[in-house]
C-alpha cells in the first residue's frame, strides 16, 4: 500500500512540474497532476523499454515522472488544439 502511495506522491509532484515547464502551463493543476501519474507510468516504462537507468532513489523517480508527464502532457496537447 505504501509503494501506491508513494507511485501517486511522485506523480503528483511530477505532473504539477511538468505542467510548469510545458508552454501553456498544460491543462490546469488537477488534470496535470492526473496526467503526471499517468507519465510516471509512461516515463518508467519508456526508460525500461530504452535500457536507459537514471540516478536511484526519490530524485530518480521524481526526473522519470516529470519527463514521463511532459510527453503525456504534449500528445495531450496535440489532441486539445
């Protein structure tokens, strides 16, 4: 239960950055935070896919959260226009 939570924190906090850091600020706080959980998945299962390992721990998973919710949050955007 606690690895969940902590999956929903980092996605949370990733879709929120990633939101900031996309032009157009993305769709609002709560959709961003949605599609940053979303990207965590995106983001893990792309790096595996890829063989490429970031750095471990919190800041690891936060980086791979934050740039799996920016690629969801710009076909996203593709698909709001």
């Amino acid at each position: 239960m606690s690895g969940l939570l902590y999956a929903l924190l980092i996605g949370a906090v990733a879709g929120w950055a990633a939101g900031k850091l996309m032009k157009g600020g993305g769709f609002g706080v709560l959709i961003n935070i949605i599609l940053g959980i979303v990207g965590g998945l995106v983001g893990s299962w792309l790096f595996k896919t890829l063989n490429i390992s970031l750095m471990g721990g919190v800041l690891g998973d936060l980086l791979t959260g934050v740039i799996g919710a920016s690629v969801v949050l710009f076909i996203a955007g593709l698909f709001k226009k």
